[in-house]
C-alpha cells in the first residue's frame, strides 16, 4: 500500500493540520510516513497545500508528482491540483466553497458539501476534520480510530474541549465518505 496525498486550499482551512494529523495517525500504526507542509504564499491568499506520503514499505522520497488523492477545499486548489491526480485516484472537492464542476472522468470524484457538514458538527471551521473522515471513509489508509485517537497527540492540551467537536466532524465526513 502506498498512497501520495495532496491537501491543498487558503491559509486558514487547515491545510497543514490535515496533513500532519493523518500523518502522525499512520505513525502511530506502524506505517512508513513523510510530510511537507507548505507554508508560502497561503499568507498572501494564494493556495496552501500539505504532502503526505503513507507506505507499508521505505518511502525514498517525499516529493509528489501525481497524487493518488487530492482534497480540494477550494476553487484554487481544484484548478491547480486536478490534472495532476493519478488515474484511478480519489479527489475529494468542498461543495460548500467550489461551485465547479470536476472535468476528469479517469478518477473517483468525491464532491461532498464539507463547510455545511462542519457546521452541522458544530464548527464551520473544523471542514479540514470532515474531509479527514470522508478520506478515510473512500480508502482505508489507516483506522478511523487513529485518526481520531491520533489528534491528542498534536493537539494543544488548551485545545483538548474541541476534541468531541473533531471527532464528530471526522465522524460526519467518514459517513459521508463511506456511502
């Protein structure tokens, strides 16, 4: 199993918590994991974007050409990194923000409405734990379970109160995705 993720959206959507929280999640089960977060232009609003790299085997790079998943939290985001999905891969698309349509029939598109599906957890700003679930709901890279129990370790203990809220949001997203 080796699977090249790209998060990608503005600064502020929790781009680089995606990345690192899923990433810390297969840590911690044992598998072989890199990640890139960058940190550029997002300040100026231009896109943002984490790479994660998840294997059962030695990963000898952590750059990414052609991603076998992509989330998009936004329109951005979408133009950008679409052409570049592997074929067979999974984009996942914020419906919520992106008004656009996918144009590659050559991928699983998952267009799921993820800022209305935060809110609906509590928080219009935890969609980045939505798209978490949903991900994990289309491919089991890891456990449900890690991801959630996962969050206490990158996680400031100030921020411990909106663990529930999370796990509701992840929860939300992986039901969504799972369909």
């Amino acid at each position: 199993m080796r699977e090249e993720i790209i998060f990608a959206g503005f600064g502020g959507q929790g781009i680089m918590f995606m990345g690192k929280a899923i990433a810390y999640a297969a840590m911690n089960e044992g598998k072989y994991v890199t990640w890139i977060p960058s940190y550029g232009a997002e300040v100026r609003g231009g896109t943002a974007y984490s790479m994660v790299v998840i294997s059962d085997k030695a990963i000898a790079s952590p750059l990414i050409k052609e991603p076998t998943i992509c989330v998009a939290m936004n329109s951005p985001s979408l133009r950008k990194y679409e052409s570049k999905v592997k074929a067979s891969g999974l984009l996942i698309m914020n419906k919520s923000i992106i008004d656009s349509e996918a144009n590659r029939k050559d991928i699983e598109i998952l267009n799921i409405p993820i800022t209305t599906l935060a809110s609906e957890a509590g928080d219009h700003r935890i969609g980045n734990m939505v798209a978490l679930g949903a991900l994990l709901g289309k491919r089991k890279i890891i456990a449900l379970e890690s991801l959630i129990n996962g969050l206490k370790d990158i996680v400031s203990s100030t921020y411990y109160n909106l663990l529930p809220v999370n796990e509701k949001a992840i929860r939300k997203g992986f039901e969504y995705g799972s369909r």
